[in-house]
C-alpha cells in the first residue's frame, strides 16, 4: 500500500520551464533598468528615446543569450550555490558588449561613461539580490517537502545509509528523498539513517505507477550483480529514473568528481592542482602583487633592515633551506630575527614564546610577520607565490616527530608553490607547531587550497591575511 504521508512532487516540466522563462526575463530587465532611468533623466526627445528604448531591448536579448551560452539556466540554477562569481563574469561580458556600442559606435551618446558605471554596479546589485531572493523561494518549497523529483534508495545497505546521509546534507528542491525500498524488510527497523523504510519492490513498483516516485537510486553492493541486473530490468519497463549509486568510499577518494578517459567514466582521485592557463595565470598574479608589494613597502623594509643593524650585530637577512614545489629544496629569505651566532639553519628547534634566541627587534618582527617580507623577492624569483602552503625548514618537527613523518599527506603540500601566506595561517595555524593537531589541521587546510585554488581565492586569503596577523597571538 502506498504510504499517504508522501508529498506530490512540483509539476516538473511546467514548473522549470516558466521558473527559467520568468529567470530569463527578469534578467534582461535587469540588464536595462538603469538605462530607462538614465534615458528619463537625461533625453528630451521623445523620437530619440523610443529609438534609444529599442537599443536597449536588443541589449537584454543579447544580455540573456549570453547568459544562456554561459550556462546561467542549466541545472544548477536550482542549486543552493550563490554563483556569485558566475553572475559578475558573465555581467561584464554582457557590459563589454554595452561599452563597445557606446564607445565605438556612438548609439548611447546621451549617457556618460560615470552613468555606465553606475548602471554596471545598479545592475549588478540587482542580479545579487534576485539570486538570493530565487534562493529563498526554492527553500520555502523544499521546507514544505515540495521538490522537482522524489527519490527512494533502493537498498538498505551501508552504501545506502551513507548515499542517503550526504543526500541530506546537499540537498536542494532537485531531489527529495522519501525513504528506503528493500525486500528485507523483516531485518529492518521502521527507519533507516533517519528516514521511513517504506516497504518492498513491489511496494515500489505501486508507487511508480501512482507518479509518487520519479527516481531511484540503486544501492545495492556491486558484487549482487545478477540481482542489480534482474532490478534494473524490472524497473525499466517502468516511467521512472533508475541511477546505480557509485561505491561511497571511492566517491569520496575522488572528491565527488568524474572524469572521462576515452569515452568511459572514471573516479578522478588526485590531479595536477593547476592546469591549462591556471599556472601562467598564477606566475602573473605573483609577478603583479608582488612588484607592488616591494613598491609599497620598500620605505617599511629599509626602516626593518636598520632596526636589525642597529639591534645586534650580524646580516639583515637570514636564509635558510625550505622544502618548496616538487619537495625540491629552496632558499628562503627572511629579515634575522635571532642573534647571529644563535640562528638554527635546519630549524631543529622550534621557536617558543619567551626564546632567547630572538633578539628585541627579531620578537617583533616575527610577531607581526614583518620577518617574511623579504620573501618577496623568492616570488619575484619563482621559488614562491604569494599565497601557497607555507614552506618549512628541513627539520622541522612537531611534538619531536617530523612533519612528513607525523601526517602521512604531507608531501602533497609541495604540488605547488609555497606561499607567503597561506589558507592555513589565516584560520589561525600559524607559528610554533608543537603539537600533531596543529600540523595535521595545518594540512589539512593546506589541501583543501590545493583542491579549490582560484586567483579570487587567493585575493581573499591576501584580503584576509593583515587582520589575521593583527589579531593572532601563535607566533613567538
């Protein structure tokens, strides 16, 4: 019998395809709000306005098929995700097309180049504020248990306890799953991981006949073959989606990615980090920010340089060997904070609060991480990036284990360049390492950059790092 507590799914098709034409539409308003204003404000003649207001309409078709080629109205469009980024790329590419009609052309000749920029940023505000209002919207429905398809796991298994697990943690208004199908139902209690077992195949199969089921997803382990293959049969001759749940443990080794080798689908469990134009694109980057940084702060340094000449006799700067890209050795340059004949080339012991090592200069220097500053110069050099994994010297250690020692990922920190800041440092893993937690969260944030490395993620991490450095009290 089928359970009555179960919630009719929106209408599919009738309801995605006026939710993206109502998307589409508000999106070309969007685009030309602010020209209409500006267009009131500053015409006067009514001939020249309608021609102007046809302009502007084109502009909103070529704004939507350009959204469309950029792919604003697939899938994810009913997603949880903000898609921020996206939204503000695609905007600029509509508006490069904006400025070119007005700049080459001629045809916007009322409007000045400052109005440009305020309809740009009006605009772009408007685009914000519809995604997170489309956001509220589908999140109203999902909380009413209202969703575009319904779900049940075929399988009780382990498998489908944890397929079933990461469906309610991701979950959005796509997919909504009502509970579990198995035949076993006598081994069962009435629930599995929190949600109804709602009976047998033939439960099931009554359910897809009353259109209360628009998906399965087949869980069962991959050695019951004949049994998966008799399942799928059945359902076949069914209306219904039949999906066979890929193995949770390699689906988490692959970091939930797929990727195609001639054709067939493969788990992608590790990478190369940067790919394509994402290496050219970070050595710019590097190149830029740090010319600017040298140009800004060279007065900064000079002053640096003469309190540590002035403090204790010895060389401004201290190099020391660090493990950089590829786990090959590089020289790493830092302001001295430590009297010279006391300096620790291989950093066999840690800095502590209080150390004697450290001379009155060097204690604050290395608190505010004005010590690194000459690292610069190794990314100007191409050892370092500004943002990465931090380098350590060859002996550094943590609760007296070494490093690549006490975490066994942590060689795959050096698949890029070390940084002068880092993920890690900004979520208060910077400093004296001597515990293994510290080393193991260090690298675990250090990873999780790695695996999610954009240059927006890097101006937010150098966005992040002076009130990071302000507000910590780990480094001695």
């Amino acid at each position: 019998m089928r359970p009555q507590s179960i919630q009719n799914p929106i209408s599919k098709s009738g309801f995605v395809q006026h939710f993206v034409a109502l998307t589409r539409i508000l999106h070309g308003l969007t685009a030309v709000l602010p020209g209409f204003l500006l267009l009131l404000i500053n015409s006067h003649d009514p001939t020249s306005s309608e021609h102007y207001a046809e302009l502007m309409l084109f502009f909103a078709l070529i704004t939507v098929m350009l959204f469309q080629a950029f792919g604003v109205y697939n899938e994810e469009l009913f997603s949880n995700e903000l898609r921020f980024k996206l939204m503000l790329f695609c905007w600029m590419t509509a508006f490069t097309f904006l400025i070119f009609m007005h700049q080459a052309l001629d045809l916007f000749s009322m409007i000045t180049s400052r109005q440009l920029l305020y309809w740009f940023i009006f605009s772009l505000v408007l685009f914000g504020a519809e995604r997170l209002a489309l956001l509220l919207c589908l999140r109203t429905l999902t909380r009413r248990g209202r969703y575009l398809q319904n779900s049940v796991i075929l399988g009780g298994t382990e498998n489908g306890v944890q397929i079933a697990r990461y469906m309610q943690q991701n979950s959005d208004i796509r997919i909504g799953i009502l509970g579990f199908i198995d035949d076993r139902c006598s081994r069962f209690e009435a629930q599995v991981a929190g949600l109804p077992l709602l009976g047998n195949i033939d439960v099931l199969e009554q359910m897809i006949r009353d259109e209360q089921v628009q998906q399965v997803l087949v869980a069962l382990p991959w050695e019951a073959e004949s049994r998966i293959a008799g399942i799928v049969a059945r359902l076949r001759q069914l209306p219904v989606s039949v999906l066979l749940v890929p193995d949770m443990l390699a689906l988490r080794h692959a970091h939930h990615r797929i990727t195609e080798v001639a054709g067939l689908p493969m788990f992608n469990a590790s990478e190369l980090p940067l790919q394509g134009w994402s290496p050219l694109i970070k050595r710019i980057e590097d190149l830029v920010l740090a010319s600017l940084a040298l140009l800004l702060l060279s007065p900064l340094m000079l002053g640096v340089a003469l309190a540590i000449k002035l403090d204790s006799p010895g060389p401004v700067l201290f190099r020391q060997k660090r493990y950089g890209y590829n786990n090959r050795l590089i020289e790493v340059y830092k302001f001295r904070s430590m009297y010279h004949q006391m300096a620790d080339a291989h950093a066999e012991r840690q800095t502590t609060k209080g150390d004697s090592r450290v001379t009155r200069v060097g204690a604050f220097i290395r608190r505010t991480s004005l010590d690194e500053l000459p690292q610069l110069l190794n990314v100007l050099l191409g050892s370092m990036s500004m943002v990465g994994p931090r380098p350590h010297a060859t002996a550094t250690k943590a609760a007296g284990i070494l490093f690549e020692e006490a975490v066994e990922t942590y060689s795959a920190r050096h698949r890029v360049k070390p940084g002068i800041t880092g993920w890690a440092q900004i979520n208060g893993y910077r400093g004296e390492t001597d515990t293994l937690e510290k080393i193991e969260k260090r690298v675990e944030f250090d990873l999780e950059y790695i695996e999610n490395w954009s240059v927006w993620f890097d101006l937010y991490i150098l966005f992040r790092t002076l009130p990071a450095v302000a507000f910590s009290k780990e480094a001695y």
